[in-house]
C-alpha cells in the first residue's frame, strides 16, 4: 500500500532545507519518494494520505540503552505507581530490592520503549545482555545499534530525551529520508527546528517505522 504523509514542514536531514508543505511517500518499509505533497500526490493518486500537523524529520537516536532499560525500572501504571512513583527506579540498591524477575525486567523495558517511541526515537544504541529486554525492544520495532563511542552519550548520562545535552536537534536524526531509505521518521508538533528545540520530543504527533505507525498521540 502507499501512503502519502504529509507534514507543513518537511526536514528530510543531511544538510537538506527545510521544505514547507513537503511530504515522505511510503511503500512498504521503504520511502518510495519525498518531495512536495502537490507532486507526489498528482504522481500517485490512488496513495492514501496522512496529514500531520507540525515538522517531519527523520526517527530519532538514543545513547545508552543498557541504562536506561536494563539499568532502570519502570513501573506498571497504575498497579505500581502508588508504591514507587511514576519516574524510572534506578541505583542498584533499589533495583536489587525491587527482586526483578526476568520477566518483569521485560515488561518494564516494554514501558520504556513505548515512552521512546512517544517522543520520536527510531533506534536505540548500546549492549543488551538481559534476553527478555532484548526481546522488548525487537518487538517494539526499534533499531538496537552497537554501544556509541564515548559511552552511554556523546554528553554524558543517558536519557529518554533524544535532544538532551545536544548542542542542535538535528543531530539526533537516524538517517536521512531520501527514495530506497527506510521508512522510519517521526512528526511533532513544532512549526520548525527551534521551536521542536524549545517544545522538546514530548511533542511528537507520530513516530514511524519500518512503514508502520508505532505511535500517534491521542
């Protein structure tokens, strides 16, 4: 199937400007086109559209992903909440009262991905080594890439927020959106790059991947 999804802006990344009006055609996985939406919906007409509200970039990357799902719990909202709050648990003295099973580990880095894939992220960098966190996020859909050098983030500790200690947005972009490039990228509700800088990931409309869409804000 295709899918036109079209945005009032368009960042596709690498040194690409801005296109106001743009859109990323889809088939499959794939991005079959990208380019303005007048032009890609009058060259297939018969593609289904999505329109978003705010900028289209390319997904977003993650540091840190043995931190911030194996060396943090989330709790199950709201079974667990009233007991450990609402924030991660981190600090091995209380995840090692906590007793995690290895299912329970699992389930807990199922919560995480689902807060990545609400503010944007495509993929996550670093070493798994719990199978049932690894199992999480494959079936997420998220891309897990090998450990970034410099440790957990190229700023310091690692964070759900793509943007946190970056000096400019785009460098959290996960590739590029160009014809025969994966179909992941993410929309948010920000009229351009630095009002998505001051509005933050939290923004994200919807986040796509693999042609799929794996989260959209209610």
């Amino acid at each position: 199937m295709l899918t036109l999804h079209a945005a009032g802006l368009l960042v596709a990344g690498r040194g690409a400007g801005p296109l106001p009006g743009g859109a990323v055609l889809v088939e499959g996985d794939r991005i079959a086109g990208v380019g303005p939406y007048e032009e890609l919906a009058a060259a297939r007409p018969h593609a289904r559209t999505r329109r978003w509200p705010g900028v289209l970039t390319p997904g977003l990357l993650v540091d840190g992903a043995q931190e911030l799902l194996e060396g943090a719990y989330y709790p199950d909202d709201p079974y667990e909440t009233a007991e450990l709050g609402t924030g991660p648990v981190t600090g091995a003295e209380a995840l090692a009262a906590l007793q995690l099973t290895d299912a329970r580990r699992g389930n807990s880095a199922r919560r995480a991905t689902q807060r990545l894939l609400a503010r944007g992220v495509v993929a996550v960098a670093g070493r798994l080594t719990v199978p049932a966190v690894r199992t999480a996020v494959a079936r997420s859909g998220l891309e897990l890439l090998p450990p970034a050098a410099g440790g957990a983030s190229a700023s310091g500790a690692a964070s759900l927020d793509p943007f946190a200690g970056r000096e400019r947005v785009e460098e959290a972009f996960h590739g590029v959106l160009q014809e025969g490039a994966p179909a992941r990228f993410a929309v948010f509700a920000a009229a351009d790059l630095p009002e998505l800088a001051v509005v933050g990931a939290t923004s994200c409309v919807a986040t796509v991947i693999g042609g799929r869409l794996l989260h959209r804000r209610r």
